[in-house]
C-alpha cells in the first residue's frame, strides 16, 4: 500500500480544486486502495477521507476510556484496520492511537499547563513564541465600526466551495483578503454559506470559485505558510469581537488556552461569558483559532461548526506540530 505526503495529500485537493472535474467519478466500490492512498486525490476522495476521520472521531469520543482498538475504530469507520492506518497517517501524521490519544482529557489539560507561560510570552510580545513555526503567518486588520454597522453594505465579498482537511471548506474574500471561512459535511454548505451570509445581509455576494481557491491553498498547504508572505484576512466585527479574535491570532498552534484566560488578556476578566459569545461567532474559523480555546477542567466545549470538527482540529494540528 502506498502512502503520500501530508503535504502533497493537501496539495493535491488544492490542485483538484481549481479545475473542474468532467469525467464521472468511479464509485469507491470500484476503486482499489492502492488507488485509494496513491495520489493526488480528487475532491470526492478527500472529503470520504474527512467522513471516515469524522466517524472515527465520534467513535473515539464515545469510547475512548476503554483504549478501543484499531480494529474497532476501522469498524466504525467503515473500512479496514490497514485503510484506516495509512489513512490516518496521510490525514494527520499520526497513527490512529497517537490521535486517540492526543484528543484525551488528560491530554487536553497537558496542553493548558504546557501552554500557560507560553501563551503569556507570546501575548507580552504578540507573537506566538515557541509556537512562531507552525503559525499561518496571518497578517489582519480590522474593519471600521461604522462599516460594521453598515452590515456589509457597499462590499463585495467572493465566495466559493473547496475540499479541505476539515470537511467542505467555504471561503469568503473581501478586496482587502480572507473575510470567512466555514465548515460543512455533505448536503450542508447552502446552510453553512446563507449562516455566513447573514453575517453581513447587505454585502453583495458573487460566486468565484477560482478566484477562492487560491485562498484554500494558502490555508490548507503548510507549505505555503510563510512569514515573507503572510496571508491576509480582515475581521469584521464589533470592537470586543475584534479584540478578542486578535487575541486568539496569538495562540500557537499545539497549544490551548481558556475563555477566561482569553477575557484577562483583553482586560476584561470578568467578561468570560462574552468571550465565549464571541469566540462563536469568529467568522474566519481554523486561521484564527477559536478551536484551540477550551474549558478550564481541559473539556473541549462547544465549537460553531461542531464538536467532532474541532477534535478533528486539534488532532490534525498535533500531527502537524510534530511534523515540524
């Protein structure tokens, strides 16, 4: 069996999804694994990788104080114990059990104790510290009140739909760069574009495809994360909203942090419940990390384009991080 690359897995679904596919796709029935793991993957190959992560996820979540074993997690992935190894090493860089065992509780609460005096440098000196390498080297600004206030009137914003590690990736561009990114599984991302939408009613919205893949690339490719040539992305947002999705930019990727230490950074420490309202409706989700916030106890909590994506997430980015 052969497996490709992180990187060329990733780059591989950018690539597909600049030109549109013509010929019919074969059904998976139909396909040999050896196809299956040989690259580069069509669009409709990555995201049945993503439902077979997500499935295992939602097996994981359910019984992971028992330590299930790969055969029971390819079950409930629908595919077989070897599929779901290289799968998982393509996907993340991680074996099975080494993702199982990053998306644990006692896990989670490693990464709060590991990250409190890196996180306090990083925010000291609006970098991301020992984190710096793995960051997107995102560079933002910030929309004026009044033309939120506006609620997108006189903006054009681009949008289009591509594969991602996370699912149906929806990109949304302004002239100024990246304005949002959302999430959606099969038979979902009309929702997840109209929930986007109504972010901003009065914008005009024109579909570009092309013109948004370049976008998903530079997201998704790690090998496009370059200081040199950060990427752009613009907050549109109220003040607090914006200061706080500032502040989750400075989280390093590996890393976690609380809604409460989040509300002592923007000195509001009593505004924990707020954070969290704002936390949710962080419109550029994975660039700027509202899925590496988490509860004080180490419990992943919410996430707006749910929970089993921001396990997904979290899983990814530690196979990233020790890829580095």
């Amino acid at each position: 069996m052969v497996a490709i690359t992180r990187t060329a897995y990733i780059n591989g679904m950018m690539n597909i999804a600049m030109t549109k596919i013509e010929s019919k796709i074969e059904p998976m029935s139909l396909q040999t694994t050896s196809q299956r793991l040989a690259g580069p993957l069509r669009d409709e190959d990555a995201l049945r990788d993503y439902d077979a992560v997500r499935r295992t996820i939602a097996f994981i979540s359910e019984h992971w104080r028992t330590q299930p074993t790969i055969e029971a997690m390819a079950d409930a992935a629908s595919v077989t114990p070897d599929e779901l190894h290289h799968l998982f090493r393509r996907w993340a860089g991680l074996t099975p059990k080494a993702f199982m065992q990053a998306l644990t509780l006692d896990n989670a609460k490693r990464l709060l104790r590991d990250s409190a005096s890196v996180l306090d440098a990083a925010y000291d000196s609006g970098l991301s510290g020992p984190g710096r390498l793995h960051d997107l080297f995102v560079t933002h600004e910030a929309m004026s009140p009044g033309e939120w206030k506006k609620g997108g009137a006189g903006m054009t914003l681009h949008y289009g739909s591509h594969p991602s590690p996370f699912g149906t990736a929806i990109v949304i561009a302004s002239d100024r760069g990246l304005a949002g990114l959302a999430f959606a599984d099969e038979g979902d991302e009309r929702a997840a574009l109209k929930d986007m939408q109504r972010r901003w009613p009065l914008a005009t919205y024109v579909e570009d495809h092309p013109g948004t893949a370049a976008l998903a690339g530079r997201v998704f490719d790690s090998s496009q994360w370059r200081a040199d040539q950060p990427l752009r992305v613009v907050l549109i947002g109220t003040d607090f909203e914006v200061r706080v999705w500032e502040t989750l930019l400075k989280i390093p990727m590996g890393r976690a942090t609380t809604y409460s230490d989040v509300a002592c950074k923007i000195d509001a420490p009593k505004a924990s419940r707020a954070v969290g309202a704002a936390v949710g409706k962080n419109p550029i989700s994975f660039v700027v990390p509202c899925h590496r916030v988490i509860g004080k106890s180490g419990a992943l909590t919410g996430y707006h384009w749910g929970i089993t994506r921001k396990r997904a997430m979290l899983g990814w980015e530690s196979g990233q991080a020790a890829g580095q």
